[in-house]
C-alpha cells in the first residue's frame, strides 16, 4: 500500500483513465521520500488495469490486493512487461559482482552484458508486451546513469516503444539534461507529514519501539527512506545521548564527547556513525528554534561548523573518531549560550 502522495495517484490514474497518458513521466524530488515506490505502486496498478481482471484494483489510489495476479508475478519478479532500471552488482565486463556500480551504464541499455544476469533494455522493448497492452519501465535513479546511457535512454524516450511506459525517477531534476526534461512529463514530490512517515514505519517495521520510532519520525524530516536507514541502530539512545551532551558542562562534555566518538569509531559502528553525522547538525538546528539574540547567533555558529564538518567527513575520508569527538563537542556548545 502506497502510503502519501495522494494528488501525484490521482493524476497518473485520471492520465491512464482519460487513454491520454504521457510515455514518460519524471518524478521529481528529495532523496527518500518514496518516489521509487509510488513509481512501483503506478506500474503495478497500471500493468493489472490493463491485463486484468479488474477486481482487486482500486478506484481510489495506486492499491493493487497482494492476491491479485499481477501482483504476484511482480512479487516474484517475472512479470513479463515489467523492468527496474538501476545500479547493479557487476564488474566492468557485466560478470556478478560485490561490487556496486557507481552508476547506471550503457550495457544496461543497449549492450548485452557477458555474463548472463539480464539482457539490455533496448532488447526487452523489441517485442510487443506479453500480458496486456502495456508495460512500464522504472529508472531509478536518473542521474545515475552515465553520459552514454543518458543518450541512448533519451532515443527511446524520442521515439518510445508502442505501450511503453517510462517512469524515471530523479532527485534533483535540475541536473539532468534539457532534452530529457523536456521529453518528460514533470510530477513533483514533496516530503511527506509526520503521521504519513510514522505509517510508513508501522508498515514496514511494527518491531520498533514506540520511542525509537518517535525518534526516526523526527530525523526523517518528511523522507521514510531517511529513517529507515536507521531504523536498527538504536536512534533513540543516540539522540538522547546527544541531548545530555548539549546540557554538560565542560568538564563533563569532554569525557562523555570521548566515550561517544570511541563507541562509533569502530568499523561495526559505521550506520551508527553515519547517523551521528546526521543527527549532531540536526540537533543543533532542533535546539536553536527556542533560542534568541546572542543565543541564536551561537547556536547557528554552532549549526554551520557542525554541517561543514558533517558534510567534509564522508568527502574527504576523515578519521571517524576525531570527527566524533568535534561534532559532539560542538553539539556540547550548546550549554554554554
């Protein structure tokens, strides 16, 4: 069930209904905020709308029943008509790899990889769709894709596959080329409410503690996917630990800012630390809402050394530990405004 984005269902499905729809749409917004599953939710909904049978559908959002026929060939990836676009785990020769790609590449698009583990794009859309008059095409995410794949992407979105469907999700549109915007039609995303986000946790993670997912809300920020990166780590303790930081003195916030940065300096305490990276900034921020004059000078003194430093640390490899350690001694200068 699509949780939130309520007007972006009601157009693609008043699209799909008036038999006008576009051949390609670009969903646009922040990282996290659930682009890449509205996109799964409307090509779900749209493939079972157009092979049937119709009950089972909703008429009022993207919801498809989990019985539904289209629904299990998705679940178990062999819908026919159906293909997800993104990085993968491959080396530079297309063989299965640990490895991550850094970024969708033209193998992908037009080239059949050496090894085995997926025929290119362009090779799927030589036929017609198999199950109904349709099939749809997930990218995700745009600016992902490489030079090379951008341009063979962009002759398939000039001369689209008859009952293609492109959903192509980005998180800053701006970066991609005029010629794809332009080929697109624009659907804007916005981070979702507080109570849509603490749905998506219930959803997805009913394990969680009432505190820790009170606390995952709060570093969301309107995007599900930011809490639930964290969302076994413990966000409470951390937040809280960082709360007792910005009311110690001195003298205390120093031995608790060591303890701190040398539980997180651990390679097993790397999500713990990435998140730390997050909250110190952001509890900063939180903190200086209540505060005036001089003590808001300060503390968004404090906020702006806390981002750079934030921010430098994953670019420049820094040391964790000692990033740690200023972090939180700099969340700790918030006792002394």
């Amino acid at each position: 069930m699509l949780i939130g984005h309520r007007e972006q269902g009601a157009a693609f499905r008043a699209a799909f209904e008036s038999g006008t729809i576009h051949h390609a749409w670009l969903l646009a917004g922040p990282q996290g905020i659930g682009k890449a599953s509205f996109a799964k939710a409307a090509a779900q909904w749209l493939l079972a709308r157009a092979a049937g049978p119709q009950s089972g559908i909703s008429t009022e959002s993207l919801d498809v029943q989990p019985d539904h026929p289209t629904a299990c060939l998705l679940r178990a990836r062999s819908h026919l008509d159906f293909r997800l676009v993104e990085r993968v785990y491959a080396d530079s020769e297309g063989r299965p790899s640990d490895k991550l790609r850094r970024d969708i590449q033209i193998d992908q698009i037009v080239r059949r990889p050496k090894s085995k583990w997926e025929p290119p794009l362009s090779e799927s859309l030589r036929s017609t769709p198999a199950l109904s008059s349709w099939r749809v095409v997930i990218i995700d995410a745009m600016e992902e894709m490489n030079d090379n794949s951008t341009n063979a992407l962009l002759k398939m979105l000039e001369e689209p596959p008859q009952g293609t469907l492109f959903l192509c999700v980005t998180h800053s549109v701006g970066r991609l080329k005029p010629t794809i915007r332009s080929r697109c039609r624009l659907v804007r995303f916005e981070p979702l409410s507080d109570e849509d986000v603490a749905r998506v946790l219930d959803d997805v993670r009913p394990d969680l503690s009432m505190t820790d997912r009170d606390a995952l809300v709060r570093i969301a920020q309107g995007a599900p996917g930011r809490a639930l990166r964290f969302a076994s780590i413990g966000i409470a303790a951390l937040e809280a630990e960082l709360g007792e930081l910005a009311v110690a003195g001195p003298q205390a916030a120093t031995a608790r800012a060591l303890l701190l940065s040398r539980s997180l300096a651990a390679k097993a305490a790397t999500p713990r630390y990435e998140a730390f990276l997050e909250l110190a900034p952001a509890s900063i921020a939180h903190a200086a809402r209540d505060r005036r004059g001089p003590r808001l000078a300060r503390a968004l003194a404090l906020w702006e050394k806390a981002t750079a430093l934030a921010a430098s640390a994953v670019a420049l490899s820094l040391e964790p530990q000692s990033v740690a350690f200023d972090l939180a001694m700099l969340v700790s200068g918030l006792a002394e405004t």
